[in-house]
C-alpha cells in the first residue's frame, strides 16, 4: 500500500426534520505531462534564487521583497514560528499513517514520461520528498464515518513551478488511512473531481485537457464530447445532463451550461463579472456559487430567472452567523464550493479575502454549513471551523453520513521545520459536535524554488497580475476533495412503532445532484424478502430517516438489505429486540 503506520450531535438550532448529523438525530503545448514556459521560468529562477536570502531560516519575522521583471514575482517572508496560527492541528488521540506516493508505478510511470526538455525541471521541482502524505487520525471516534464502511477520499493533486505552472498532476483515490487505492495520470490539472458513480470518477481539467470519466476499477477512461471550464462539473443521472460553466477569460467564468450525453447544449445562463466557481442541481433549479459576489443564486433554468439569493450586496436573507451577528451580506467572503445541499442546507468554503484579494482583518480560511428559512428569509451559520490556513482560493465543505464535514486548505508560507506547517495541502474531517479534526490528510512537497532546501520557509504562491486571484498557489494542490463508500449503508437502526417497524437512516455510495433510488428489504435466512420498501437517498447525505414494517412472523433476527442504482448492495443481521426504541 506504499505506506506504514507510525503509531454526534449538532445544536439544538439544527432541523429536526432532516438532520445534519445521524448521531444527532444531522492552449497551450504539453511539456512533460503539463504545459509552462520554460524560458520564463529560468528568467524568474534567476530573480528569486537571487532574493531567495529574504527567507530566513532563524523563523524570525522580516520585511516582503516583491520583485517586478517579465512578470511579478514576490518572495515572502516567513511567519515566525511562535505567531504561527494553530501550530498542532492534529486530531487528539491520533494514529499517524504516512504514505509514499512517489513509491507508487504510476506515479514514477508518469515522471517517467515526462519529455525529456522538460523532465529534470518536473522531477527535481515536484519529485520527493519520501512518504510525502500524512495522514492523522483519532481512530477512537472516527467508527461513524471513515472507519466505517472503507470511505475512500478522492480529489485531484497536482504539482506547480515557482510561477505556479502546472507541472504533472494526480486523480488520487486514498483509503481512510491515507494509502493509495488508485491513481490516474490526467493531460492535465483537473479543478472538478467528483463522483460519476461508485466506480466512476468525474474530473474537468484546465486549459485543453478536456473532461473526463476515469473507472477507478478497470482504469478505463472516457473523453467527453464537449469543451467546459475547470472549476465545476456534475452530472444528473435521471436526465443524463452535465452542468457546468463555459471557459472565461482570465480564468473567471460567468457563464453556466448544461450539455445532454451526446453533446448538445441545452441549457446557459450569463452573470457577467460574477466568476462563478460552482454549480449545483435540483429539479429545475441550479444554484450558482458566485465568487465576485460572495453569495449563492437559485436560478430557475426554464426561465433563467434568479429566484433568490443568499449573501452579498443583493441578499434577499438576513443572516445570523456562529458567533451570533446578524448581518444580510454574510460573514464570508469570494467563497468557494458554495453548494446547495438541501431546501434547508447549504455549504461553502470561505476564503475570507476582500476584492484586493487581502485576508479581512487578517482572518483564516474557514469551513461552513447553513440552515436556510426560503419563507422567514433568513440563514443561521450551524458550523464553522478555522482550518489555521489562509487560502486565497480553492476549497470545500462536504458534510458526511456521519455529520463530520470534509473539506481542504493550504497555507500561504510553508515552514519545513514546525511538524504542523509543514505541509503544501490540507484535506480535514471535522466532526461538528466538538468543531475538531478528528481525521487530518496532508502532503509534503519541495520548495519550487530552491528544492534541496528542505529546511528554511518558502512561499506556497507566486504573484501573478494576470489573475483575478492574484496570488496563485504553488507547489502541490488539491482544488477539492469528494468521498466515496464501495457499498450504500445505513445507520441509526432503531425500533419504531413498538417493534412492528424498523427504522434506518439510508446513505449512498456517492453524493449526486438529485436524490437517488434505493431499496430496502427484511430478508429470511437468505431468502426471499417478507418486506421491501423503495425510497430515494437523499443527495447530499444529509441525514432523513426511513420505515420499512416487519411482518409478524419475521421473527426477532433478521436480515436488513439494501441496494442502490448501481447495484452496490449492503446487508447487516438485526435483532430487533436488542434495537433501542426510536426518539419520537
């Protein structure tokens, strides 16, 4: 597995109806495998190698030397270790798995291939260090989700010069101890990476490297027949439509589209100036996450009318955030992933940066989860973690069968020599009863600029002025992350209606855009069924119980059985004496 060991609830605010957690009842030419301008990045190697003194390896706070020749390019200075903001962010209790990813054939196949004016640039920038992925995790309390069920997180990695060029990229597949389940080399960087299927990866790459399905089984690879933008794809499997965005200038679209699985557009919507970064689907509706705006659009897509809005200057909500003040605009600001989960719910990544693209008030990055009343036109913040990171863009919050949230975040300077700031990326678990990272994945890379230097702080950007986003990450990133479960599962079985009914909260393999079909059946000695019920899984895991009645000659033990669309079926054995009875 190319990796060894080393040794809930929410808020009595949240919705009772459907809850958050269960345990709480809620063009350019390829060089290498990448495309970048050689020329110009020996031109800015030269200029930073000779800054590169401002970075001091004494920790000590010094004044930022920004040099301006081609392109601009800033060199930072370190944050002191002792002001370093959350310098232990590992889980309590934890297990550390480290994992070593330039150990594994297809990722030295894929450096391997890299073209030869290319390759000693690539290898020596992004190569190594060894058992470069961290993963952290409080076994104790994680048998709700990721110890449970084999969850397997998935998300693109890729690797970036010192003026942030893509160099080689990753679609990666880890297990819940952070070893590699599988590995795909894309033409190139992918931002959207989500779940097709249980089996099937859905990832959109930059520039000309189109939009693809990876079966992560079979490595089969499908190239979709039309041309999108990065930053967002999903697909709707009851009409077989992809919704995304259209390419933008300066890496900003404004345009939303919808294309059949033959390649017909069906569907588009222009917000211009508003850089959108997501889109995600309900029936009829799509919600746009609008980063220029800082808030989240219902547009109806039969008559491209925007229905309502939440956050920004044009909120139609009054907002309540985590710390109990109330505003229209929102505590959060050019978010990222701002997706809808629900009617009720909805989450986002919140950069925290200004139109300047500055950190307001010198604010972390944070993780977020909303509860929406569309009648009383108000919002309530129910969770928000300070990932310790600053991150100018990129970014997500997934909330998990288990209640725990997903999401990932990097730091704007990388200190080699402090164990928790070590690392280029983040991907967090946080359960939502304690606000603590109970699972902690993170990856160590090589100073783009200097990369024997594995000692002394360096940036994790490069200013670029062509950017919207300004300063632009380097080294490795991850955009997002998804999770993924081999089979559906169901939890919180309890005993309803004095026995005569078995209650159970149903989750799917992956999250989709809209609910999906499943199936449940009380199964005799590996028989046929005495019961069945049909039911949909809710989309975004988000926590709504089901019934399905136990005849009277069940007995006390019984199989419960479940399926899902794509036949990725679960049994367990139920004593339904040994159940609790159900909360009312």
């Amino acid at each position: 597995m190319y990796g060894t060991a080393a040794g809930n609830t929410l808020e009595k605010r949240a919705a009772q109806d459907v809850e958050l957690a269960p345990s709480a009842a809620l063009d350019e030419e390829r060089v290498g495998t990448q495309s970048f301008p050689l020329a110009k990045f020996l031109l800015a190697t030269i200029l930073l190698v000779g800054a590169i003194a401002v970075l001091s390896s004494s920790g000590t706070q010094q004044n930022a030397a920004t040099l301006t020749k081609m392109d601009a390019v800033e060199i930072i200075s370190s944050v002191p270790v002792s002001d370093s903001p959350g310098t232990d962010r590992k889980p309590r209790e934890y297990v550390k798995y480290s994992a070593d990813l330039f150990a594994h054939p297809k990722v030295q196949a894929a450096f391997d291939d890299v073209k030869r004016i290319a390759y000693q640039h690539v290898y020596d920038t992004c190569f190594g260090p060894e058992n470069n992925m961290d993963a952290y995790i409080n076994e104790k309390v994680m048998d709700n989700d990721l110890m449970f069920n084999d969850g397997m997180t998935v998300f693109n990695l890729d690797c970036r010069d010192a003026e942030a060029n893509p160099l080689i990229a990753f679609i990666v597949i880890l297990d819940k101890q952070g070893q590699i389940v599988n590995v795909h080399n894309p033409p190139n960087r992918a931002e959207s990476v989500n779940m097709y299927s249980t089996d099937t990866v859905l990832f959109s790459c930059i520039s000309k490297g189109g939009q693809w399905l990876w079966n992560w089984k079979t490595d089969a690879t499908t190239k979709l027949p039309w041309t999108m933008d990065a930053h967002t794809l999903n697909y709707v499997a009851a009409t077989g439509n992809f919704y995304g965005l259209d390419r933008g200038d300066k890496f900003s679209p404004s345009t939303a589209v919808g294309y059949s699985s033959d390649g017909d557009r069906i569907w588009e919507y222009e917000n211009e100036g508003s850089h959108i970064n997501f889109l995600s689907i309900d029936g009829d509706y799509a919600y746009l996450s609008l980063r220029s705006f800082s808030c989240l659009v219902k547009v109806d897509m039969r008559t491209n009318q925007v229905i309502e809005t939440i956050g920004g200057l044009d909120s139609d909500f009054t907002i309540t955030d985590i710390t109990g003040e109330v505003s229209t605009e929102g505590g959060w600001s050019h978010q990222h992933k701002f997706q809808h989960l629900d009617d009720k719910y909805a989450s986002l990544f919140d950069n925290h940066v200004n139109n300047e693209k500055s950190f307001i008030e010198d604010s972390n990055s944070h993780m977020r989860v909303l509860k929406i009343d569309s009648e009383a036109k108000t919002v309530s913040e129910v969770f928000a973690f300070d990932t310790g990171d600053k991150s100018r863009i990129y970014g997500g919050a997934d909330v998990l069968p288990s209640g725990n949230v997903l999401g990932n975040s990097y730091p704007m300077v990388v200190e080699p020599a402090v164990e928790d700031r070590q690392y280029h990326v983040n991907v967090w678990e946080v359960n939502m009863a304690t606000n603590e990272a109970d699972w902690r994945l993170a990856f160590k890379g090589r100073n783009p600029v200097d990369p024997a230097n594995l000692r002394d702080p360096y940036p994790h950007y490069f200013y670029d002025p062509e950017n919207p986003d300004g300063r632009v990450p380097t080294g490795w990133n991850i955009y997002t992350a998804d999770r993924a479960y081999p089979t559906v599962f169901a939890l919180n079985l309890c005993s309803a209606n004095g026995g005569r009914s078995l209650r159970f909260s149903p989750f799917n393999t992956v999250r989709t855009q809209e609910d999906a079909p499943g199936v449940a059946a009380v199964v005799l000695g590996g028989g046929e069924p005495v019961a069945q019920k049909a039911f949909l899984y809710q989309k975004a895991w988000l926590n709504r119980p089901e019934e399905i009645d136990v005849p009277a000659g069940a007995g006390a033990t019984f199989t419960f059985w479940m399926n899902n669309q794509w036949d990725n079926q679960w049994a367990q054995e139920v004593n339904m004496a040994a159940l609790e009875t159900c909360p009312p």
